[in-house]
C-alpha cells in the first residue's frame, strides 16, 4: 500500500505516519467524528437492559461483584464524507482516536467494525455494532492517541459510501478487561477522534462532460466477483463502445456493442472500483464497478 506522509499541526507530538514519498497527485484529508455514542448492554440482579450516551466514547466489559452487575459497551462513531470526491480512489485510511486508560493494567485487544445504522433505539444499535463489517484487525490500545489502518474490506466499505454518506464505525472489545474510555466529540477540537485519508482523484473525473444523451447503462450485479451483465436502456442509433477504467484513468477493457444484455468478466480484474464507460465520440454514458472478492 502507498505510504504517504500527513503532517496534523495539533497533533503533530501524537500522530507520526509512516514516512515515504507521495505521489504529486496523491491527496490528504483530516475528518474530524462529527458525533459519538456509547451503547451498552448490561444485566443486573438477571434483568438486561440496554442503554445510550450520546457525545460520549466507551468501550469494553465490566462487573461488580456487589451489586451483581455485568455490561459490554461498544464506542459508535459517525463521519461525514462530503468533503471527499465521489470519484476519489483511497489509497490509505487510518481511524485515529485519543484513549484514557491505564497501560499498568493492560488493555484488551478490540476491533474496529464498520456497521449501517439509522434509528435511534439502543437495543437495534448494540446488535448493529456487533453484527458490524470487521474493517481492522485486532491489536491493543494504549494510553494517549492509537491509529488503526483498515484492511481492504474497510476501503472498500468506505469507497462503496461516496459521494457525501455518513461513515459509521465502532470499537467492539471482546476481551474482559477494564473498561477503557476515549475521547468524543464533545472533547477540544484537537482530541476528537479523526479519519486519516489519503486518496486518488481519477483521470476519469477529468473527461469532457457528454455533449448529448446517450442510452442509460445499468451493471449488475455491483458489487461484483466474477462477470457482470451489461444492459442498456434503448438500442443504440450509433456504433457505441465501452470501455473500463481503473482508478488511474487507465483502460483495463474494451469491446464494442453491438446488443443488450451482453456479459463482460471481470474475473481477472483485481478487487477495486473501476469505471465503466459507454461511448460514442464525445456521448459517454458511466457507471462505477466495484470489484470484490
């Protein structure tokens, strides 16, 4: 993966990226959590119960010997993306968070989960979290500020929720261990918690706007593994082409069109978004492809 330097003025004693040699068209972005909730679920004297703290950060398990009581909290957090470009291909993408805890005791290792959820009650969201797409793997957290890299299927969770979605993501501990607080939204600017983004704008974004309408393509399935199925809207009054591009702008496939449905494999083509392009001179019409295996 490209490593890419990012300089953060306010965190710059807290936060130091790996150091490499960008790319001259390699863009950075800082997102600050544009809100947090803790939600927990917890028995006491053998009635669970589950409940909400907004603007607050919390994770982990915990129990009391006197009175019986016993809970599991995960931290939820939310991001909005309206700031990246709908085509943007990211390159790197690291969630940043500052924690409160004692590194005497140990911290247990965690996940960072990516979950969808819209509603408001505290049971639907507990089981959303933990149900959440695994996006890190596991490690420890320590006192002070922790960065945490998201695998492929969290790049791609996050590619998949451009242009302008809302990023919702967790720390789900599994471990028992002491409960272990972080920093929210509601902390000085400089502790929020922070998304570390650095993307491609593709060469794709750069091709004229259509001079003239041209037949509607649908792709499906998307996402897709090994083939999807190509179909247009209307016949074609002209010879039309279409063609595929990755996230550098470059032509991965091409083939004329000559009728609707019609099948193209992408079996060989390695997981990412690419852009499909059906054209005719200067009449395109696109569609993105994600790619998954």
């Amino acid at each position: 993966m490209l490593r890419v330097t990012l300089t953060i003025v306010a965190l710059l004693s807290c936060f130091r990226l790996a150091s490499g040699s960008p790319r001259p068209d390699t863009l950075e972005t800082t997102l600050r959590a544009v809100g947090s909730v803790s939600v927990s679920k917890y028995t006491e004297s053998g009635v669970t119960r589950y409940d909400l703290l907004y603007e607050d950060l919390g994770y982990g398990q915990w129990y009391n010997v006197y009175p019986p009581v016993d809970g599991h909290e995960h931290a939820a957090l939310l991001f909005d993306l309206s700031a990246i470009p709908n085509t943007a291909d990211i390159v790197a993408y690291e969630l940043g968070f500052f924690q409160y805890s004692d590194d005497t005791a140990g911290t247990p290792p965690y996940e960072l989960r990516a979950f969808d959820y819209a509603g408001q009650e505290p049971e639907s969201l507990f089981a959303a979290v933990e149900n959440g797409v695994l996006a890190a793997t596991q490690r420890e957290a320590h006192h002070g500020w922790n960065r945490v890299p998201l695998n492929d299927t969290g790049v791609q969770w996050v590619q998949t929720r451009l242009p302008g979605n809302v990023l919702r993501a967790a720390i789900k501990e599994d471990a028992w261990g002491e409960l272990a607080y972080a920093y929210g939204s509601t902390d000085p600017e400089t502790l929020r918690p922070c998304l570390l983004l650095s993307y491609l704008p593709t060469a794709v974004e750069e091709r004229p706007t259509p001079a003239a309408p041209c037949p509607t393509l649908d792709i499906t399935p998307n996402p897709c593994d090994r083939t999807a199925t190509v179909r247009l809207s209307s016949l074609l009054p002209t010879p039309y082409s279409l063609s595929v591009y990755d996230a550098c702008g470059r032509v991965i496939f091409s083939q004329p069109v000559r009728h609707s449905p019609f099948v193209i494999r992408t079996s060989s083509f390695p997981a990412g978004v690419y852009v499909a392009c059906l054209s005719s001179g200067p009449v395109c019409q696109e569609r993105k492809i994600a790619v998954v295996r």
